[in-house]
C-alpha cells in the first residue's frame, strides 16, 4: 500500500490544477487517472474566460496557455456576444484554445512541479475510517491517503461510492459532436432549424478582427444536434452511422464523412452533487456539477473549485487550520456552480427555435445591447464576479482582488506575481510597517507597497481606496483594512489558522 497525504482521482482539468495548487503548497499528492496519457478522445472544451485566465496569471502560467490560443471576445448569453474589453481586468477577454491543449499545458506544470501521475490505472471503490481513506485499484492496488478528492467527472465513481446525491434535471436535448473527414466541402459555420442548433468547423483556426477564420484543410469539427433524446445519462458512446443519420437530418447530407478520431455525446443533462463533501472525500469539478456546454462555463468553473480547494486543504492537511476550512468549500463553491446551471439552463430555452422563443430571443438580445445588462451578464459569463460571501463591509471582501501594479522598496510590482506560490499576502497600502501579523508571519506574507491608481471592480465601477488588504491564495479578499487593523486577526485565524504562540 502506498501512501500520499491527498489522492486526486482525474487528470483532467479539475484534477490537474488541484494537485498544482497542494504541489505549491508543499503537500504529498498524487493522481490517479485512467487513461495511459494526457491525449483526449475529442477536443470538448473550446477555451477559457478571463477569471480563469487571471487564476492562471495569479500562479505565473498565463503566458503558457495565452501562447498557444486565440485571444478573442468569447463571452455570450445563448450565443448573444458580449464585450468586456472594457473591463477593469489585464485580460479583458477570453481565450480559444482545445481543451486537449489546456490538458497538456496543465499536466506539464504538474510534471514540473513533481507530482507522481499513476497513469493508465482505475479507481474502483475507497473505504473511509476516521484518520483516511483506503483506495482501491482495478488492478489490485491500494493507495491511502488522509484525503480522496474525486475530480473524476460527470458520471464520477467517487461521488457514486460515498452515496452523495446528484438531483437535477433529465436531458431535453442531445448532440453529437465528432472530429471527422469529409469527401464534399461542408457549410462551415452555424446553422438554427426546428431541431436545434449546429455548427461545422475546421479544428484548426485563427481570430482576425474578431471573426474565426478557419484553415483551409484538416479536420472537421461537427456539432449536430439530435431529434431524439434517446440516451438518458450524461453521454453513450455512438456511431458513424448515426452522426450520419444526424447530418442528413439537418443538411441533407452527411457530406462523405469518414475517418472519424472521436464521436462522442452530450446532452444538457443538469445536475449538481447535494454535498461537496463526505468527511475525507470531497469532489470538485463535473463530478460535482453538470450542465449544457452552451455558455462555455464547465472547464472554468471546474478550475476555479480546485483554486479554492487547494490552499484550504494544504492548510488541513498540515495542521494549520481546523477540518471545519473545508466546509467553506461547499459553502462558497456549491452557488457559484448552482448559478452556472440556472444560467446555462436559460441559455438552453433560448436557444431553442420557435416563433415565440425567437420574439423572447430578441428582447434578451436587445436587453443585452443596454450598458448595465451586459457589464452585468458579462461579468457573470466571464466568472469576474464572483462574490464569496464573507459578511458585509467593504466591496472589495469576498471579491477578487485586481492585478494592481503596486510600487515597493525594491521597484515596481505586479501583485499577481506575490500569488505565484499560492501563499496569503497581507498588502498594507499605509504607513510602512504599521500593521503586526507576527503570530502568523510564518504563513502570510506582508508586503508594504504604494499604488496610485483606481480601485474599479467589474460592474460595481469604483470603490474606495482600502489601506490595507488580506488577500487568500486563490486571489478573494478576505479583510480590507481602514487604517486600522480591527479584525484583522479574527480574518487571519478564520482563514490561515491559529496564531503561532510567541
Ligand atoms: C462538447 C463540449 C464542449 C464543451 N465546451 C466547454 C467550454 O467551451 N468551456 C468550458 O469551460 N467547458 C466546456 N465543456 C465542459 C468541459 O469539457 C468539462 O467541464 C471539463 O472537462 C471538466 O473537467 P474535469 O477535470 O472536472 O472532468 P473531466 O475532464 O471529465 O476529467 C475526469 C478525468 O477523470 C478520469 N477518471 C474518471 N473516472 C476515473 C476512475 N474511476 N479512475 C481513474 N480515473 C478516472 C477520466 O479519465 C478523466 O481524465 C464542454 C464539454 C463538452 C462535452
């Protein structure tokens, strides 16, 4: 039996940053994934929203992914484009890149930071005692770990074995989408009828002004939706023959598909796990939630638990704080993730084709054009208004903290870059060296900095200049100062643990 302090079950996206973010913090972690390598059947999502990209950003990795894609305005409401390039963000927009190659990325920073990966091996079922958690392996192994996180996906084993609840809603709509060859030159773009919406694309392609321009030659992506919901679950493995039968459908055709390299099926199957949490065994991502692509929210909203997981269970697993940190994991994660189903579920009413949905579609849309509905449902769409709720005080508390370019004794700074550990930063704005944190001066760290520019948040505008600022590893202000330090201990103790006695 090997043991690790964390065992991480998936390395897809979730799973993936969650074990950088315990590498970061010095704990033993490992993965255990089922697939032989990091190559994904398909190239699912489609890119990332500008909070993910300043998650990203926050740890020094940004410039990997922004490297490899296609920066672009991606956020929409039911395919309504909406613009942030007038947020107050340093990535006001998003990013188009196959979720294969966000996978590679994030597996090479997880390599690079040393964790073992047990690749090509299955989780089939964990036993749970009061000090960890027994791990069994398809083929014969056991792992032990104080804590199992089943980062597994949407049909997850781990939420399944710990009995933890899955309620929502059964698919309306199912689709086919598939990488495939084609004999006849195809329609790209996308095409709305009676059935539903679907879309032909080349894999590869560029942004130019705004438009996807897509390569001349290579692979076509389709993405055609279903007369029937025949499938019940969240995806079943299908044939050429039907994405076949589905082409002809819609075009009239199934444009001489051949050599397909994936064929898989999604639905708008809505479902969300009742507790994030089972004592050792916790879940995040799609094992966690499940919700239609439209809106392009899953892979993000997956990345962002596993950034507000990993510090509180590093924290945990080192006896710095109590086991009760955990519990502001669901407490803050589970709305957040509720929210994308409401909204994602909307999308899905609208994009449906009838008369009177169109005439709903349109005034949605026009909505959408007026200044306050778009900052509002951009920021939501891009996830930059994620609020944790920390109690009432000043707007920054519980929201994410800007990338200010601060000025310090040794030169400028960004304050992404004092994230890059995933370690606490107190940032005092005032007089230098006037506020004491010694009792946790082994955990946080204090940076005394001047910035000179505007406090603006996104759709809130501006707020009032703080004097200081506690900031937590996944970048959420946990307390703003006044020029005072009143409760700021309280805030260190809740979020960093115990003062260290002198
Ligand atoms: C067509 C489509 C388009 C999408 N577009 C977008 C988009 O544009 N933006 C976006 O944000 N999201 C999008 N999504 C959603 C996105 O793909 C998922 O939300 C994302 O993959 C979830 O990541 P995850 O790591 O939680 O789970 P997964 O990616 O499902 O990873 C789970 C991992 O666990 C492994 N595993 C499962 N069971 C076991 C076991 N018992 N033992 C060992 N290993 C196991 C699997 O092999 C897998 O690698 C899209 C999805 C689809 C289908």
């Amino acid at each position: 039996m090997t043991n690790h302090a964390v065992v991480i079950v998936g390395a897809g996206p979730t799973g993936l940053m969650l074990a950088g973010e315990l590498a970061l913090a010095g704990v033993d972690v490992a993965i255990v994934e089922r697939r032989a390598n990091q190559d994904l059947v398909g190239s699912r999502a489609g890119g990332l929203h500008a909070r993910t990209i300043e998650v990203f950003d926050q740890r020094g990795i940004a410039d990997r992914f922004l490297a490899q894609g296609q920066v672009a305005q991606v956020a929409g409401f039911a395919s309504i484009r909406l613009d942030i390039s007038d947020f107050p963000t340093r990535h006001p927009y998003g990013l188009g890149l196959w979720q294969n190659r966000i996978e590679r990325i994030l597996a090479d920073w997880v390599g690079d930071l040393g964790v073992p990966t047990y690749r090509g091996r299955e989780v089939t079922g964990f036993a749970q005692d009061d000090t960890g958690v027994d791990i069994d392996l398809a083929d014969g192994h056991r792992l032990r770990a104080e804590y199992l996180v089943g980062c597994d996906g949407g049909r997850s084993l781990i939420r399944k074995a710990a009995g933890i609840g899955f309620p929502g809603w059964d698919p309306t709509i199912s689709c086919l989408i598939a990488e495939v060859e084609m004999v006849d030159e195809p329609e790209l773009g996308i095409r709305h009828d009676g059935i539903g919406i679907h879309a032909l694309g080349r894999v590869e392609y560029e942004v130019r002004d705004g438009e996807v321009i897509y390569k001349d030659q290579g692979p076509i992506r389709v993405m055609v939706t279903e007369r029937r919901v025949g499938h019940v679950g969240h995806t079943s493995e299908p044939t050429v023959r039907e994405l076949s039968e589905a082409l002809i459908a819609v075009y009239g055709t199934d444009y001489g598909i051949h050599d397909p390299t994936s064929i898989s099926r999604f639905t708008d199957m809505t479902r969300q796990a009742s507790a994030y949490r089972d004592r050792r065994v916790l879940l995040a991502g799609d094992a966690a939630h499940v919700h239609f692509p439209v809106g392009g929210q899953g892979l993000n909203t997956g990345v962002q638990d596993a950034v507000n997981l990993g510090w509180k269970l590093a924290q945990v697993v080192k006896g710095t704080s109590p086991e009760s940190l955990l519990d502001t994991y669901h407490t803050e994660r589970h709305p957040v993730a509720a929210r994308v189903l409401r909204n994602t579920m909307a999308q899905t009413a609208l994009l449906r084709r009838d008369d009177r949905i169109n005439a709903l579609r349109d005034a949605v849309s026009e909505l959408l054009s007026m200044d306050e509905p778009r900052k509002r449902f951009a920021a939501m769409m891009s996830g930059l208004d994620i609020h944790y709720d920390l109690g009432a005080g000043h707007k920054l508390l519980g929201r994410r903290m800007p990338d200010l370019d601060l000025l310090t004794a040794n030169g400028p700074l960004r304050l992404f870059t004092l994230l890059h550990d995933a370690r606490p930063v107190l940032l005092n704005l005032g007089e230098p060296g006037s506020l004491d944190i010694t009792p946790w001066a082994d955990r946080v760290q204090q940076i005394d900095a001047r910035y000179t520019g505007s406090w603006e948040l996104p759709v809130l505008g501006e707020v009032t200049a703080p004097s200081a600022v506690l900031i937590r590893p996944d970048g959420h202000v946990a307390w703003v100062g006044d020029l005072t330090q009143q409760g700021l201990a309280d805030a260190l103790t809740t979020w960093f643990g115990p003062p260290t006695a002198a």
